[in-house]
C-alpha cells in the first residue's frame, strides 16, 4: 500500500535532531505539502507543453492564455493528491467520513485561495510591498492557515 510506504518514509526522515523542534504532523505536513508541490510543478509542465501545447484556448466566450488553462487543469489533480496525503500520511485520521473530509478540505482550500489573493492586494497595492517578497509572506501566511485549517478543522483528532 502506497500510503504505508510514504509513511515509513516520513518516520524514517524524522530523526532526533528533528523531533526536537518539529511535532510529527507538521514534519509529515511538510514533507507531504513539498511531495505533492514537486507534483503540481511535473504536472503543470507536462500539461503545458503536451496538453495545452503553449497554444491560447478559445472557450467561445472567452479564450484563455496557455499558462491560466493550465493551472486549470493541474488545480484538480493536486487538490486530490494533497487530499490523500494529507489523510492518509500526514494526519491518519480516519474517524470522519472521506466525502465529510473531503468537504472540509474544499472549504479549506478556498480559504487559502482567498488569503492569497487578499494578501497580494493588500502588500502589493495597498503596503507597496514589491511582488516577489510579497508573494513570500503570502506563502508563509498561506501555509501556516492551511496547516492550522487541516490539524483542527478538516483531519481533527476528537
């Protein structure tokens, strides 16, 4: 089974010197959050270039460029992967029901959506923030509620 074998992986990674600092799920978080990010970068790549072809895509109403169509087609694919291994390897909790999780998790992600977006236009447009560093502290700040948004909310222990 795939999952016990990310999760021997995770154990075997997390040694003393990181168990002082780390609690396991946020080391296993961590190293599922980097597994399924290598994922949607391979992806996204394959997509683009074999799939989407680096060509515009003229929907009738609307025609998109090649890297947003992507990113279309990438988003569902991840969203499922950092699903299971999140449920599966980083927090192994199975009490709840999958589709129960799986809303949550959904609302969860929206709310990651919504954070970047507000603190984009808020350290861009409004603190002056250059994009890049804000893109940074976006990223720190989205990550710290999605890792909160899933230990207590979505894979919650009760």
């Amino acid at each position: 089974m795939v999952s016990k074998w990310l999760i021997s992986i995770v154990d075997a990674l997390y040694i003393p010197q990181i168990r002082r600092f780390l609690p396991r799920d946020i080391f296993g978080y961590g190293l599922c959050g980097g597994l399924n990010m290598m994922f949607d970068t391979l992806w996204y790549f394959l997509l683009y270039h074999y799939v989407v072809c680096e060509q515009f895509v003229d929907l009738g109403v609307v025609v998109m460029s090649p890297h947003i169509v992507t990113l279309c087609l990438v988003f569902p694919i991840t969203f499922f992967t950092g699903f299971w291994l999140n449920r599966n390897v980083a927090f192994r909790v199975t009490h709840f029901s999958s589709s129960r999780q799986l809303a949550r998790y959904a609302l969860s992600v929206v709310g990651s959506i919504l954070i970047n977006y507000l603190c984009m236009k808020v350290f861009v447009e409004i603190l002056y923030i250059w994009p890049t560093p804000s893109k940074m502290l976006t990223t720190v700040i989205s990550t710290c509620y999605s890792f909160l948004a899933a230990r207590y909310f979505t894979f919650r222990k009760e």
